[in-house]
C-alpha cells in the first residue's frame, strides 16, 4: 500500500497545481499566489520537509522519554527553523 499525500504552498495551504503527465522540468505552483518551481525542486523540498517533520518528531519524543526518567535529554539544543515555500498535507493519505 503506498501513501500519497497533496503537496501544499506553505503559505496559502492550497494545494499545488501542474500538468498531469509532469515531468522533472515541468512547472507546479500554487494558484494562489503563484509560489512555484520545477517539479524536481518541488519534491527536493518536500523531501527536505519530511525530514526535518521527523527530525522533530524523535527530538521531542527523545525529550519526553528522558522528562519521564527525571533527567535531562541532553540534546545539543534546538534545531535550525528553515521555511518551506512547500510541505504536505499532514492530513492525507
């Protein structure tokens, strides 16, 4: 079973739109406000994004786990906040 979810302009939450058969090259933007790249951009944001979703995620998860022990995660402290001109639809699947 493969998940799918809906790439979004992180700034208007709608989804993106392009050709139907794109290709690497091949333009997709928010019909919004027009926020757009190639595709191949796109998903190498997207990717970046997941990531860093995850990256979150064990963090915090690390944290709680440690808090539950009495002691102190030691992480080497937050992370780098970067914006993304594109994420996805947590919602989806």
């Amino acid at each position: 079973m493969t998940a799918s979810h809906v790439v979004k302009c992180a700034r208007c939450k709608v989804a993106l739109e392009g050709p139907d058969d794109a290709r690497p090259d091949s333009l997709i933007a928010c019909p919004s406000c027009g926020a757009g790249d190639t595709r191949e951009n796109v998903e190498r944001e997207v990717d970046e994004y997941a990531a860093s979703r995850v990256s979150q995620a064990l963090d915090a998860m690390v944290e709680g786990f440690a808090l539950g022990l009495g002691q102190s995660s030691n992480l080497e402290g937050p992370r780098a906040q970067r914006t993304y001109r594109f994420i996805i639809d947590d919602e989806s699947s």
